[in-house]
C-alpha cells in the first residue's frame, strides 16, 4: 500500500490550493518543494484578487465570472491578507474609449454576484484625491472594486492549513526521479538527504518547473505545449498619499496597475513577455522597466524613472499553449491534464491558474481524480485561512483588541501584525508586557518572536524567506539588517 494518496510537485499557489482540499477530504497528502513555498511566480505576481477586466475583450467570460466570484470567497476566508481595493481607471482616448470601458464595467459588475465589494462609479477627478496625482487632461474616471492580497502570505497559509489537516508539506526537497508502477516510487533529495516515498496519484503542479519536471524527472513529455510568459513589476516610493489604486491602459492596448503597496511604495505591473531562459532567475529587463514608467507617466502629474526602483521582479507564468500570436493574448485560464494507463498510477499536470482561481482549481483537480478516492465532499468555499476566522469588515476591530490586548502597540505596528497574523497574532505575541520582551528588532520592525514563529510554524529558513516572502521587510532592509538577521536566524534555529 502505497505511503500517501497524493503526491503533489510544487509549493507554489496551486500546489498548496490542492494539498489543503485535498488533505481536508481525508487524504494522505505529500507535497514536495524544492525551494521555499511561493518562491517562484507564486510570490511574483500583481498582488491582487481580481476578475481579470482585460480579459474580458479576449471573450474569457468563463474564467472572469469564476474569478470575480472568488474575490468575495477569498476575502470572507482570509480579510487579514485579503483586503478591498477600490481602482481608477481614467479614459485615455475620448468619447468611443469612455463608452467602451463603461460598458465593459457593466459587464464586469454583473457577471458575479457582489454581497460585500460596491460597484463601479462615475467620479469627478477634477474634486476628488484620487484625481490629484493625475494629469489635468483626465477629468473624469471609472471606480470599481477588485482586493489585494498578500500573495506569499495567502500560498504559507495555505500550507499551514494543509498541514494543520494532515499533510505532509517538505521544502527544499527536490524529487530526483519519478518511477511509475501501479504507484509513485518518488526518490527525494532534502539538502543531501536521501529520501523515499510513494504515493498512489502524482500531481505536476511545478509551475514554469513543469515541462522540465515532466522531461527530466518523471520522464513522461508532456502532451500540450506549454506557453511560458514573463510579467515583470517595479516598486517605487509612493507616488499618491490615499488608499485607492489604478488601472491604466497602455498605448499599446495593455494594462497597467498603480497599486498602494506596503504603506510607503507603489506597485506597478505587469508586462507578459514570451520567456526564454532559465525559469529559475527571470529578471525584468531594462526595457520593461521603462515600458513601466512610461506607461504610469502617461497618467501621473510626477514622472516615476527607473533609477526611482527600489524593487524589480519577474515572474513566470507557465500557460496552456492555445496558439496565441501575441503573449497577452494567451489563455490565462487553468487546464487539467489527466494521465490514465492501464494498471499503472495516473499523473495530473496543471498548466496555468492564478492566485485568484486557485482554490476553484484545486476543487477541479479533486474532481479529475475523484474517482481513485473515496472523497470527503468539497468544504474549501466556507472555510476560513489560519487567522481569518473573523468577518471582512472586522480588520479595524482587530486592529483595536490587538492594541488593547498588548498596549505597547503603535497603531502602524498593530495593523501590520494583523493583516500578517490575523486572529492568529496570540501565537506569536504571546503574554509579553513590554516591545523588549520580543527580543531584539530587524528590519521593517520584525521582532525575534516574529521570526521564530516564521522559522517554527511557516517553514522560514533563510533571511530571503523572512524578509520578502513571510513580510515585505526586505523593502527596508540594508546589508546589515541582513547579516544581523542571518546570524540571529543560525543561533537560534527552529
């Protein structure tokens, strides 16, 4: 009998989205990371919880409606890391270009029922801060609701929810070879230990890993092409005082988002860019960073220049190969691949998905392999995420019993803690009186009972997985902060 059900290859947002269904539903899960969880296009990406707007001209009025759907799913199970967000879209190209976009949002507001998100509205840019940072040619705009998510934070969560139910979670674990009999004989490598295990299905849900996985590791080629695309993102101090965002479009017909991003930058992306390369290491090139800052300059009353970037970073996304021309144009939706032979264990490969849908993908990849198990029914759509056990329009609530409860709390540092921990913060605050009885401070104020608990309880193991995967602390981190925060990381191990 085989060790595990199900074997999944891949710590990203769908490796994880499936291992925590599936481990709810009963399952012997083992999912198995090279790396850190997230530390590819997972923690790469826009940031956001959105139907996909631009889709809507490409005719995916399936994966919108399923996205915008799962916007409110997502904040009711997770409102510490999924927040609302309202955006700007100003009309770039007269009369025809406003009409078109309303009409578009129309479509948008009605494709998903909306309970707790407002719909979209006219706004006067010339009397409202949202117009201030704006060019005087744009006068009027489009507001409309989509959220934000912490996308690093969302994929961890999902791990520990996974593993709270069962599963087997093991980073920096590569799967060396892949033998199929009529189950899964994996050989493990975790950092030059030998390991084995075996498992009754296999899920390929590597990611731009998945082509190279299925040649090299598990030795079946895959049978639809794989599409990789590059989108690549800039930080830059923060270039608007208010809470709002903004969608742009380009000149050339592409989006471009302006995002407020940990409380004193902007966010901008994304590009999509064929990429070939080493999936390992995409890095946005010079000339997307400039597209970038052209395309907001465009907009914005100040110019954003690329010596501005204090952050830069690329993800790739490994698509369903659809026969697009253009790498935008390519389907972003998810496609399940099912390999059946005849008395031998079948292999799931997952091509596409977005943080969005993720948790839609998962309920799918259950359903393709529903008939090997005797499944539990589906319960992820009411669920709550570690620390979301508490309403979307409870974060302010949270916010104030967390500085009653530990009064040395500035409100800046209570609001970064819940929207990190949520109803979870008592696990790493514990009964501590004073700031000192935390231990001492890194960068982005980070405590040592912070990184412990990353280190203990989220698979933290480097200064990288603290700093820009577990927080955002990286952005205000010298090299110092970081030496100090590596050597407190070796003394004090998990």
């Amino acid at each position: 009998m085989a060790e595990f059900d199900l074997a999944i290859i891949g710590g990203g947002v769908n490796g994880t989205a499936i291992a925590r269904d599936a481990a709810g539903r009963g399952l012997r899960v083992l999912l198995i990371e090279q790396n850190d969880l997230a530390s590819g296009t997972s923690s790469a990406s826009s940031k956001l919880i959105h139907g996909g707007l631009r889709y809507l001209q490409y005719g995916a009025f399936r994966l919108v409606r399923e996205a915008l759907a799962e916007r409110e799913v997502l904040l009711r199970m997770a409102p510490h890391i999924v927040r609302p967000l309202r955006f700007m879209l100003p009309p770039a190209g007269g009369f025809a270009d406003a009409v078109k976009l309303r009409l578009g949002l129309f479509v948008y507001d009605r494709l998903a029922g909306r309970d707790i998100l407002p719909g979209t509205r006219t706004v006067d840019l010339t009397h409202h801060p949202v117009g201030q940072p704006l060019k005087r040619t744009f006068r009027y705009g489009f507001e409309y609701s989509d959220c934000a998510v912490d996308d690093a934070r969302f994929v961890v969560l999902m791990a520990l929810d996974a593993k709270e139910r069962g599963a087997d979670i093991r980073t920096r674990t590569r799967l060396m070879r892949a033998d199929r009999h009529d189950e899964w004989e994996l050989a493990l490598n975790n950092r030059g230990r030998r390991q084995t295990a075996t498992a009754r299905v296999l899920v390929n849900a590597a990611g731009p890993w998945i082509g190279q996985v299925a040649d090299t590791v598990i030795r079946v080629p895959l049978k639809d092409g794989v599409r990789l695309v590059k989108g690549s993102h800039i930080v830059v101090p923060r270039t608007f005082s208010h809470d709002r965002a903004y969608t742009f479009e380009g000149t050339d017909g592409r989006v471009v988002f302006a995002l407020p991003f940990a409380r004193d930058f902007t966010l901008i992306g994304t590009t999509d860019q064929t990429f070939i390369g080493d999936v390992s290491s995409p890095a946005p090139s010079a000339g997307e960073i400039m597209y970038l800052c052209n395309a907001v300059n465009h907009y914005f009353r100040i110019s954003v220049s690329p010596d501005e970037v204090v952050w830069a970073f690329a993800g790739v996304r490994s698509l369903h190969d659809d026969g697009s021309k253009k790498p935008e144009e390519v389907t972003r939706d998810y496609t399940l691949a099912l390999d059946e032979r005849f008395r031998e264990a079948p292999l799931l490969t997952i091509y596409g998905g977005k943080i969005t849908t993720a948790r839609r993908l998962a309920e799918a990849a259950l359903s393709r392999i529903a008939h090997f198990f005797q499944l539990r029914p589906a319960w992820t759509e009411q669920s709550h995420l570690p620390g979301g056990d508490f309403g979307p329009d409870e974060f302010e609530q949270q916010i104030t019993r967390a500085r009653n409860r530990w009064g040395f709390l500035d409100e800046v540092q209570a609001q970064r803690l819940v929207a990190a921990y949520g109803t979870r913060l008592e696990r790493v605050l514990g009964d501590v009186k004073e700031m000192t009885d935390l231990g001492p401070q890194f960068a982005g104020g980070l405590t040592a009972a912070e990184v412990g608990y990353m280190m203990r309880q989220e698979w933290a193991q480097t200064a990288e997985d603290i700093l820009w995967r577990r927080s955002k602390a990286g952005l205000l981190a010298k090299a110092e902060n970081i030496e100090t925060l590596t050597q407190f990381m070796r003394k004090n191990p998990a």
